[in-house]
C-alpha cells in the first residue's frame, strides 16, 4: 500500500443520497485524509473511466439497474483490492429494487410513454444511446465481489467514516447492529 490509500467513490443505481453521507463526514474527514486521499469520485473530481487508478478501497453507491451499472461495477473491481458496498441500495437493491415488481417492458412504457409527466406522442422508447435496464434489479455482491457491506439509507457518517478509518489501520470493522441510517 502507498504511504496513502488511495480511495474512489462511485455511484450506480442509487440516488446520490450516500454520497451526501461522505460529504457528511465533517472533522472526521481530517482522520481520513491522514491516512488517505480520494483518487476516483464523481463527486470530487473529473476523472474518465479509462483512467481510474488503483485503489486500496472503493465506496460503491447503488446496485446493478442497467448493464452500464454493471460493466462499471467489474472495471472497478478489477481496479480495487476492497471493495464496500455502500448503503441500503448497493447493499440489498434498495428503493430501485422496487422496479422488480414490473418487467422491463412496463417500467420502459411507464417512463417514455405513460407518465404525466411525458410528451411523447409517437411512443418512441429509445433503444440507441441510453443504458439498457436488466431483467432486474440486483445488490452488488450479485455482480461483482464485495469484500464489506455498510447498510443504511443513507449510512450513517460517522459509521462509515470509522469503518475506513479502522480499515486502513489494518484492524477489524465491527459495525453497529442497529441505527445505520443517518436519519
Ligand atoms: Fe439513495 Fe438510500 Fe439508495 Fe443511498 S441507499 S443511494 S441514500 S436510496
């Protein structure tokens, strides 16, 4: 390991809600930053796919809703040594695993065509240049490796923040048994 771990953050099927619980971190984030730097988010900093570096530890947000989600998911498993997957949506499917009660075809009509929401008076469903969905929705650890899961919706700052702390100090992660959610 570098003299700092290097850390990356990511977002699949999620909301962005867990990533407002880093942000939540406060002084907590100085312990962090004592012993890492943050390498890889869409959150901090504008770097392309084909560029991620290696990280010690990446913060996975979201499970797998589409096959974008999941083709990122296994390029940064590959990119990753440990890999947390982070909150109640990565960890379980979550409020988008709400959609596994519809197939595909329904969920696609509900949002192009029926929603009151929608103009769409030639019912086009566009099949070029967007991320397909997959028959469902699944938890991260059905795509890809997971080597911690920190529940939550979304997790609570200061458990998330002593989870990487105890991590990088080479000791074992004991999570709370109830209370992970920040609210
Ligand atoms: Fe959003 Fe909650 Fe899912 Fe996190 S767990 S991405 S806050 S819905």
């Amino acid at each position: 390991m570098a003299e700092k771990a290097q850390i990356g953050t990511m977002w699949l099927g999620g909301c962005s809600g867990c990533h407002l619980s880093i942000a939540d971190f406060h002084e907590s984030l100085l312990d962090v930053l004592e012993l890492a730097e943050f390498k890889f988010s869409p959150v901090l900093m504008d770097t392309k796919y084909d560029e991620v570096p290696h990280l010690d530890v990446l913060i996975v947000e979201g499970g797998i809703r589409n096959n974008e989600n999941r083709e990122l998911a296994e390029m940064l498993r590959e990119k990753a040594d440990f890999v947390i997957a982070y909150g109640t949506c990565a960890a379980y499917g979550g409020i988008p695993g709400l959609g596994n009660l519809h197939t595909v075809e329904e969920l696609e009509e509900e949002a192009y065509i029926n929603s009151c929401s929608t103009v769409n008076p030639e019912g086009i469903i566009p099949s070029e240049g967007v991320p397909h969905l997959e028959s469902r929705v699944r938890p991260l650890h059905e795509c890809i490796d997971v080597d911690l899961t920190i529940p939550g919706c979304p997790p609570r700052s200061d458990v998330v923040a002593q989870a990487i702390i105890t991590l990088l100090n080479g000791e074992t992660i004991e999570l709370p048994t109830t209370n992970l959610c920040e609210v």
